[in-house]
C-alpha cells in the first residue's frame, strides 16, 4: 500500500497478471483486452505480518466468506446463498470502507478482491464483530475475477477507492483504470449499473475522469466530479487531509 502523509484510506489494489489457476505464476501477458504493459506486476505484492487477530480470523472465517479464484464462471446466487444485487469492491486495504457500506447496505452482497493477508485477515474479522453476512472475499488478482468469474452483466455496481496513482509519470501506464479495463467493467454492468472511483491524487481523478467519460456504455452522473456518496464514509485519513488542505476526488458514472 501507498505511505503518503494524509493518503485517506490507507488502502492500494493494482492487481497483477497472474496465470489462471496459480496466483503466484505471472502469466506471459494479460488477459485479452485488458492493457497492462508486458511483464508488469500491476500490484505490488508487499510483506506484511499477520495479527494474532488477523491469523485466527483467516482460519475460523476463511472458509465460509472467501471464494477460491476458479477460471469458471461464478455463480453468485451460490456464492451468497441468495438473489440480489451484486457489487465487486477492487481492494479493499483493510476493509474499514467495505465493512461500513456493507452494514449500511445489508440486501446488496458485496464481492471484495484484495491479495494481502493482512487485509483480508481484518475484513474478515470486520465481518465477524459486526454480524455482517454480504460479503465475500475472492484473494486473487481482480483483472482475472473479472475477466474469468464474472458474467456480463452481472454487477449493480464496481467500488475502486484509491487504488495506487503511480505518480511518477514513467509510470502512468501501470494505474488501474484504463480504457480496456473500464470497457471490460462496464460490459459487467446491468443497464443502470455504477462505476463509483475516488482517489487523493488530482492527476489521477483527471484521468478516471476522461478514460470513464470516453466509455460509450457509460454516462456521468454529474457534470465532472460527483458529490461523495452517502455511503462512503469519510476515513481517518481523509479528515486529516481536509484539514490540511487535501482534496479527495470522486468519479460516479452509470451504465446506459
């Protein structure tokens, strides 16, 4: 994850090309249609250690809330023991975000990618201290949850809360949302559907802003920027970053 003074959600995803079946082999190129430059690693895989907490969360919990990756359609009525709208969450950090909206949104089931056991370990114990029921975890690189697991139209809506901006101009090119990706989101999508992005770094907002307006199944919902949404909660990092003057970037555009 990004460290970066004010960085509001503590949270990063860019998920890696893996190869189908092994997540620790990267795969000789992306899936098709989705542009990632050759070779690249499109998260960042860094150690870090378990809790207590976190280990035993992973081993009571895991087997009932996390989805194994499988190059097969998912079907989300199993997966959730029950109908109703569906939206993937890409990277999730410590599920702080994803606990809250899915406690606010208890008949919207929630399918969260995140490749970090820390993570994952304090989402699930998230979910065991509130009761929370809509919320499964696939632990894999959501590129190929998407490209793999989920049928188009599928999904009432796609969260990606301040992913990795890879500021440094040479890189760019790794940041998440890009054209091929966002068309292959939005073809996930059911007529009405949403793209909800948010990120702290203008220059990345400018870009979600521009490759999401340049979609032709996509429409935004405001006339630039939206309004953040009731239901994403204001972190402890995003208040001390307005206060000191950081600005925080929302992108909400619908699927026609």
């Amino acid at each position: 994850m990004r460290c970066r003074p004010g960085r509001p959600s503590g949270r990063s995803y860019n998920p890696r090309v893996t190869e189908p079946g092994n997540p620790e082999r990267p795969a000789s190129r992306p899936p098709e249609g989705v542009a990632h430059p050759r070779a690249i690693r499109s998260f960042v895989r860094r150690t870090g250690r378990l809790t207590t907490g976190q280990a035993r969360a992973l081993e009571a919990l895991g087997p009932r809330f996390l989805v194994p990756y499988r190059p097969g359609r998912l079907d989300l009525r199993m997966a959730f023991g029950r109908e109703g709208p569906t939206v993937l969450e890409i990277g999730f950090g410590m599920g702080e975000a994803t606990a809250h909206i899915a406690a606010l949104m208890p008949d919207t089931d929630f399918l969260c990618c995140e490749v970090h056991d820390p993570g994952v370990g304090a989402l699930l114990k998230r979910i065991a201290e509130q009761g929370l029921q809509n919320i499964r975890i696939v632990q894999h690189d959501a590129v190929e949850v998407l490209e793999h697991m989920l049928a188009p139209q599928s999904l009432a809506g796609v969260h990606v809360f301040f992913p990795d901006p890879w500021h440094k101009a040479r890189h760019n090119k790794r940041r998440l949302i890009q054209p091929a990706l966002v068309a292959r989101l939005a073809s996930r999508l059911q007529p009405g559907g949403y793209i909800h992005c948010a990120t702290d770094w203008e220059p990345y907002a400018q870009q979600m802003l521009e490759v999401l307006s340049a979609e032709p199944l996509l429409r935004n919902t405001a006339e630039g920027f939206a309004p953040r949404p009731d239901y994403r909660p204001l972190t402890k990092f995003e208040q001390r970053g307005m206060r000191l003057g950081h600005g925080v970037w929302d992108v909400v555009f619908r699927r026609v």
